[in-house]
C-alpha cells in the first residue's frame, strides 16, 4: 500500500493531496531559490491526526517536514521529495484566554494578527521583529508547548506558570525548525497595550554615527520599544514609495520608539534626541501626532516593497553582531558590495544588532544569484567575525547550513546532533535542516572562526 | 593509584581536600536533612583546571557534583559517597563589562550581590526572586554560558546577541541543576536601574482576598516590579522581629512594588490601590518616604528568620500555580496544617504564583520532620493539581523527585533521560538528582496528575 493510501486511512479524503499539480502549490516558502515538491501534502485538522501522521511516518521511516503559513526566509519548510509535508493551517483554534493569569492557549496555525506568518512558525524560528528590543523573541513570550514526538508521544512542556521542573525542553523546541517534534498547542502570555507610544526619527550623515547612536542609546539605559536603522538606499526607496516624510539628504535614519506612560514617554525623548546629537545626528523629529507617527513606521514597513520596486530581486539577509559594532560591519558591508558589484541596502532592528541587509540582484542576469549568495554568505561569516550570529530570526533552515560550520565548533555541532538523536533517533523530522553534518562542513571546508576577533584590518580601531 | 593521587596531580595540593574532618564541611547544602559527605573536594581556579578534572573523572567513570555557595534549598548539591565534589567558588573572577552592549561576562563562582549564593548556582537552578515578575527568571537574564562537558569538550551556547543558531543549548543548561555540563563563563545582562521606586501595602481581612487582589492586579495589565504575599502568622512573625509597621489585625498583606520613571509610578500606584480595594482591601498605605520603603520590604525579607524564632524548625517548600487558584490553593494548604498538625507560614512571590509555605516543626520531637516531608510533598502535589508545578525556583534536586513522577509522565521523564544522554551517557553529573529514574517512581507508586482539574472538591467553585 503506498503512503497517501495509508494517509488516506487516517485522515478525510481532501486532507491528503498527491496530485503534481497541487503539490507544486507547497513546493517552496518564501526563500524561493530552492524549490522541492513532496511526496505528499496532509491537511490534520486535530492534535490526534497530527499523531496519527507522525506515528505511521515513523512505522514507514518516511521524512515529515512541518509547515505553516510558508512565509519562512531560509527554507525550513522546504519539502522532502520522499516526505510528506504536515501542514498545520487547519490547526487554527484559539482554545483559552486566561485574563488573570495573562495568558492565551492556541493551535499552531493561528495567524500572528500582525503579519501573515503563523504562531507555529514563530515558535519553529524563535522569531523577532521590531518590538523584541524591550519585548524579547517569540521564547520570552511563551509558558508552555504540547509537541508529538516522531513516535506520536505526547509531551507537555513549560507549564502555565513562569517556571517548570526538569530540563528546559520548551526552549530546547522553540527555534529547532521542526527538527525535534511537532508543535500541536502553544500558551502564550499576553502582554498590556502600552499606554502610548511616540518615535523619534534622527538623521545622520554618516552611516557610522547612526551606528554608534544605536550603541549610545542602550548604554544610556534606555530600553525603546523599537529602534530601527534606514541606510539611504532604503531611505529613497521607501520615500518614492510612500511618503513617510523622511529626509533625502541623510545617510541614515534612526527610528526610535518609546512606549509606556505618557509622562514617561515626555521624559525619554528629549534624553534619547540629546544621546543622538552628540553622536551627531543632523536633524531629530518627534513625530507631531499619531498620524506622522503611523506615517514613519509606514515607510520602515514598506521599505522591502520599496526596494522590489527599483531591483527586480533582492536577497534578504539576517544576521546579528554586538551594538558596539553596528558602524563597523556596516562599513564592512558597504565595501563587499564594491567588491562583489550588487548594490545593498540596509532596513534593520539595530537595537538588536539584528542586520537585514537587503542585496540587490537580477535573477535574469547569468551568474547574479550566485553572486548574491555568495555576497550574503559572506556577510554571515562577517557577523561571526564580529562576535555575533548568523541568523536574528529568520533561521537557519537550507539557506544558512554553509555557516553553521563557521558558527560552531565540530564538538558544539556534535552534541547539536546528540540532541536531534534523543528526540528523533531516525532523522526523520526536516532533515537535512539547521544543523550541518560534520560531512558537509568538511566538503564547505569552512573552519570555524573564533569569535569576536574582528580580524578584517579596517574593524581593529573599534 | 587512588583518586585523590591523581587529582593532586592535575591541581595544586591545597585544591584537593580529602580528610574526613574538613570533607565534612561539604556534606550538605542549605537542604540540611540531607547529608554526605564526598569522597574528595577539589576547589580549581581555572576552566582548564575543571577540563582537566573533568577527563580523568570521565575516564575513572567517577561520579561529579557541582557546588557554588551551598545555598540551594533542594539538595542539588549534596555529594556523592564515591564521587568528587566540584567547588567552584575560587572561579570568582568578573571577565568583563560592555555598556554599550549592556552584558558583563563572570565566572560562575562570582557572588551574586544581594546574596550569598553565586551566579553559577543561579544558573543551574534558573534562580527568580522578588523581581522576576518584572524582570524575568535567571534565563531571562542571560546571553551565553561556557560549558565543560564530562568529557572535557568546551561549547560555547548562546552568543553575545539577542539569538543564537541551533538548539537553544543555553536554556537547556539553565535550570538543568549540574547533571549536563559544568558552566565556567556566563554572559548576563546588565538591566538600567530603575529611576524609582515605591511601594504600597495593602492588608486584607481574609487570605482569599489578597489572592484574588493579586490576580486582579495582573489582570488589569499592570506589571508590579514585586508582588509579595504574607499571611497572619509570617506578619506577626516579621513585626515582633524587625518592627516593619505591619498591620497586626490583616490576614493577609500585599506588598506591591512599582518601579520606572517617577511619573508612571505616580501614575500606577492609585491604579493597584483600587484594584485591590475592589477585592476587599481594608487599608492601603504607600511608603512615605524611601525609609518607610526600606523598612516594610526589610519586614519582608526577614520574614523566615523571624519564624525561625518562632519555631525550632521550619521547611521552606516552593512550589507555583496559576495566579487564579492563590485564595483556593492557601485554603487547601491551611486545611492540610491542620490534617497534619503543623503549623505553616506564607511568605511568597505572589505576582508570580509562586508559593514559598513554611511549615514550622520540631525536629527533635519524634516524627515531626517526616510529618513536615509528607506535608510539603502533599503541598507540591495539591500545586500541580491546580495546574501549577513543583519548583518556583529553588530546583527539584533530591528534595523533589517523588513529586517529579506527579509531574510528569513516563514518556516526558524518558523524554528528560534521553537529553541527559546526549550530554552525558555514563551518567557521571550528579547522579540521582533531578529527574527520577522510571523504577522510582513506580516505587513511589506516584500516578501522574492531569494538571489543572482541581480535583480537591472545595476548589471547584474556582
């Protein structure tokens, strides 16, 4: 009996699809370069179905890759030829609100109300974004998780409350890429509404002196609630796009928000405006209502669309390097663009020291694509350089394998498989995903890089 | 040649303790009911120091227990009859201060200020407090360990930044009570002190109230930076002590801190204090001035000596439930005293959930102390019926591990065994601790709670 006839026993007739034309609907996620059609899609609509699937894949040894909403930047969800791809969509309930205790119980497939991605995939890529800074990642945010095993085992990790016995195996699954189970229910905490928020946008000369503004404001203690960098590429791409009312004449834009008590809000401003300055800023704007408020985070949102208006590609990096930093690896970043000819530009969560350069390519022109791989590729090992990491929050899923071998040591990514073995002993969830074999970083050839040594000569001086 | 031959060959002769006399300093932490003491101390100064012992422990297949300051309160760090109790307190060096990225990197021996215990020890039991409402448990706190396994291999987890690729090995070894790794570095970060603080106490006629006043603080989205419970007997307790200006009629009080800008916590103080009238406050009172402030969290902080002189013993019991259950749960525990005819005390991370019942005994008085065991092991488990767990933040060690099989089921504890093995096959790291074998369990005869159904009847109106 073949694989969708054994699905076809678990599951209703049009939550299993075989047919090559459907299938090439999920044959890639949003890092589209690698493109894979499975073997076979299942639509579970139940934690028991997902159990189901999961306990004949392993009976059968037949890979099972995860998906949600496929919005993913490095792959994760990248089917297996051989595998069946579980969607998780149809798992869409919100199944408690708890107001007292501050939290909420959801299947995976519900939608992340401010963007298209799923709950299930933030908790997959430990995902980030612009609040993170004074927020945290999606783990901070999270009391508890029940995943299936590859066997069909149920496991409740966390707990509904803010600390749980036993190992850690909550984080040890938020951010695995679907490589240690499968997630069917996440607790999240629910966090106040800020009483009011207000930006501030500042704008310097020098790419630089945005960089060291960026360090300034944290080592003043200021925690924002966002603080985002716009180098001038991105500044006239979004500006031409939608009139945020950024200024033209800038090398880069800091936008920086405050959110909590009116009054505290009144009191952080001018100390944030007075940091900047003496780290040179031109020009410092507080928003004047709500509406200019809205209106500069529009052009920091747009700013991708922006940029796909004036490249016909680009490829969207993630990485992460100290804030002390930021100045010098984006200098570092300006002259590999000389060097590999690909304009980049530059849209990033600065407070993080999370980097999203943005290299500009045409896919149409022979050998661009290689180019901008290698390019990106590149900027990843210069993160490691720099002390940092070579994802933010975008994962490492086919995209970033190359680098894990600069990231880690052949011990750290051997006990990274001792890891994968103790949940999966058969590698059959998302192989070939996030972690390297020491194989293939042998034929990379890559040795891993100690960090924080800065070894490229122009970086010495920070 | 014995063990300690050897080890004197890898350290300097003072480094390694082996008579009877001063290897009995080290036979118990602050858990004291426990006691042994190890075959032999070794008290290294460096992380190659601990590498080195590491490998011939790995190699001799002798037992390793962890100790920092001996201050935990679960047993994690009593020794091992024939193993080798690993000091780390001469590790005390701090490694480094970066402002501008808001880290500092120490070793794990380092004091934490406020207390005697050492940042390593915070460490392996992912450590809370007074504020982790506000500012999160230990892990919360950190960005990257050094980690020693028992083969002696160094892994770096985490990173500088925000995120890190890969399993999140760095959680896992938090909180996982020295039975993975043996930590030699920890990056924390480093928070701006709040611009200011205050705090308000509130006194309630009946302990049910103050339980529910805290759930309606936390339900009205305000973040206190403490919220802390203590019933009649702790106030009294604490009043007789240190004179704190408790009220003596209230059952229960609050003390509910507020930290930030001044103006918020103007702001915010007026918002608890209806709030908790609302729930049936009889008095609230803000702190006139930063000496009245001083003096009611003083009340608090001496809460447990204060019922030490009360009574000749008391056992500290830690356990957390949802915020809902705190008037149902403290009622429960008040019938359990009485069932079990030892008085107990509540002095507690309220805000948190997180319930530190001290019961008062005699341990000179035959039976009382296997009387106060089996009254906080009904404690735990009335906490994990109420869909709580048995560890707020002081660990499982060998204190808890008759509980973790009502915790847990058979296929999460397999689940916990397997991760050990991928760190540690032979289990050398501090055997018997933490996470009971599957035999135990079934010696305890423990049948594992389905968490949250309140089965208790006079709960269920909750």
């Amino acid at each position: 009996m073949d694989l969708s006839t054994e699905l076809r026993r678990l599951l209703p007739r049009e939550a299993v699809i075989a047919d090559p034309a459907s299938l090439s609907v999920y044959e890639c996620d949003a890092l589209s370069a690698y493109r894979q059609p499975p073997k076979v899609v299942v639509l579970p609509r139940t934690a028991e179905e997902v159990r189901a699937i999961l306990r004949l894949c392993h009976r059968l040894r037949v890979p099972v890759v995860a998906r949600g909403a496929g919005t993913g930047l490095s792959g994760g969800a990248l089917p297996h030829a051989e595998g069946v791809l579980l969607s998780l969509t149809r798992l869409n309930r919100i199944l408690s609100i708890d107001p007292a205790n501050r939290t909420a119980t959801v299947e995976p497939g519900v939608r992340n109300i401010q963007i298209a991605c799923t709950i299930g995939g933030n908790v997959a890529e430990n995902s980030g974004g612009v609040h993170c800074l004074k927020y945290g990642l999606t783990l901070n945010n999270l009391l508890a998780l029940t995943v299936m095993t590859i066997e069909g085992e149920r496991l409740e990790l966390g707990s509904q409350t803010l600390d749980a016995p036993g190992y850690d195996l909550l984080a040890l699954m938020t951010g695995s890429e679907g490589l240690l189970g499968i997630v069917t229910s996440v607790t999240v905490e629910l966090l106040p509404r800020p009483q009011a928020a207000q930006v501030l946008l500042a704008a310097f000369k020098r790419v630089e002196d945005a960089g060291n503004g960026v360090a300034a404001v944290i080592a003043a203690g200021i925690i924002p609630a966002g603080l985002e960098m716009m180098d001038r590429l991105a500044i006239e791409a979004a500006e031409d796009f939608v009139h945020a009312g950024y200024p033209l004449d800038a090398e880069a834009i800091l936008l920086c928000e405050i959110d909590g008590h009116p009054a505290e809000i009144e009191a952080e401003l001018p100390r944030v405006a007075e940091v900047l300055k003496a780290q040179g800023a031109t020009e410092v704007r507080v928003a004047r209502d709500e509406s200019e408020r809205q209106r500069f985070w529009t052009g920091r949102k747009a700013a991708f669309p922006a940029l796909g208006r004036i490249a016909p590609d680009y490829y969207c990096m993630d990485g992460t390097i100290p804030r002390r930093h930021l100045g010098a690896v984006l200098a570092r970043i300006g002259a590999l663009s000389q060097e590999f000819g690909l304009a980049v530009a530059n849209v990033f969560h600065a407070g993080d020291g999370n980097l999203h350069p943005l290299i500009l390519y045409d896919a149409n022109a022979p050998g661009q694509l290689e180019r901008a791989e290698a390019f990106g590729g590149k900027i990843l090992e210069v993160c490691v350089e720099a002390g940092g990491t070579i994802t933010g929050e975008h994962g490492v899923g086919v995209e970033k394998l190359n680098q894990m071998c600069v990231q880690f040591t052949a011990e750290e990514l051997e006990q990274f498989h001792a890891v994968k073995r103790a949940f999966d002993p058969d590698g059959l969830l998302n192989p070939g995903k996030a972690i390297p074999t020491l194989r293939r970083c042998a034929e990379f050839g890559a040795l891993h890089v100690h960090a924080g040594k800065l070894p490229f000569p122009e970086l010495e001086r920070f």
